[in-house]
C-alpha cells in the first residue's frame, strides 16, 4: 500500500517531465514552414538561372531566317485565284498601303498557263506542279509591285508561313487562310526574285513612277 501510494504521488511529476521533454524537442510548425520556404527559395532561385542559361542559349543559336535590308527594294505580290474569289483583295492591298510601302504597278490578270510554268518552274520536279499550275490558271489574280526599304523581307514577314496553320496570327495567311493549296498570296523570296517576276509579270511601261507624299513621314 506505501509503494502504491508514493507511486501516485510521482506519476504526474514524471507525466509533466515527459510533457516538458516532448515540447522541447517537437520543432514548431512556425520553424518548419520557414525552414522549408528558405530550401524551396534556394531551389527556385537555381533553376531559374538553369532556365535564363538554357533561354540564352537558344537566342544564340537560333538565327533570324528573313534579314531586312535598308535599301530600298521592289517586290511582285500576287494575290491568287482563292483570295480575289473570296472578296480579300481590298484586305490584302491594304497590309501593305498600311505598312507605308509604295504601290508601283496594279492589274487584274487572266494568268496563261505558260506563264505559270515560267513563274513556277523551280518546283517543275514535284509531284505537286500540275495541280499548282491549274490552281494559279482557275481564275484571275492580281498582280502587285511594292517598293520600300527592305520591302521584300518584310512582305514575307506581312505574309506569313508558307502553310498557314504555322503562320503568326496578324499576318495575312495566319489570318485569312487555312491550307497551303489555298494560301491567298504570293510574295517574292529575295530581291533578284522580285526584279525577274516584277518583269515576267508586267510589260515595259505598266509601272508607275510617282513619289508618295507620306514618304517624308515615314523615312528620315
């Protein structure tokens, strides 16, 4: 009975130690989340680096494919059969009057299939040629020369991706069209390509010599 009794006596003592034991070695929630958030900001600062690193990278080894030159160029831009059927030509004129570059020479055209081979004939070799020729020779296109400073790569750019579910939206195929076989417009690749389709389409004196009177406005 003594040893029970003297038991009852030290069982809440040795109850509070064991308390007191336990609260100071239980690290506090408080603790945890700051330890936690510093390691999670170490973590997050590290990899951001590794992805500004890997972004750089990229930048370096990914060169511009269309380089605008300063000189002033002229380009031949085609609408084709699809885009004068669907109503855009006033659409598409108006990209390029936007864009401050000089309209040279304009017409509605009947294109001859002879001409289309001509204009065409570095895809002579690919099994699509046949059905590009009768595409281009399936109604009227209208023909376009465009002059300005760097006109030809910034066309291209105006345009957009040869298939137009990879052209940007705000370009003229990332808005307007849906399919390569139906891509609305043509533009010249390179200045030397412009001189010779400016030249295979128009006849001698069909362009126009007249200076803009915004020119000032868009050129120092």
């Amino acid at each position: 009975m003594d040893a029970m009794a003297a038991l009852a006596r030290t069982g809440p003592s040795l109850a509070a130690a064991s308390h007191r034991s336990s609260a100071t070695f239980r690290p506090s929630a408080s603790l945890s989340f700051a330890a936690a958030s510093s390691r999670n900001r170490g973590r997050v600062g590290l990899s951001t680096a590794g992805w500004n690193r890997r972004a750089t990278r990229v930048a370096r080894a990914t060169p511009n494919r269309i380089v605008a030159s300063s000189e002033v160029e002229q380009t031949y831009i085609m609408i084709k059969p699809d885009g004068v059927q669907r109503g855009l030509v006033g659409e598409i004129i108006s990209r390029f009057e936007k864009k401050g570059f000089l309209l040279k020479g304009l017409k509605l055209f009947q294109c001859p299939k002879d001409l289309a081979q001509e204009h065409y004939k570095d895809l002579k070799e690919r099994p699509f040629f046949p059905n590009l020729i009768d595409y281009i020779t399936s109604g009227p296109v209208v023909c376009m020369a465009w002059e300005g400073a760097g006109v030809v790569a910034s066309a291209r750019k105006l345009i957009g991706a040869t298939n137009p579910l990879q052209a940007e939206p705000g370009t003229i195929r990332g808005d307007l069209a849906v399919q390569t076989g139906r891509n609305v417009v043509h533009g010249s690749d390179s200045p030397d390509n412009g001189k010779r389709e400016i030249a295979l389409w128009f006849k001698e004196g069909e362009l126009a010599q007249w200076e803009s009177v915004q020119t000032p406005w868009l050129i120092e």
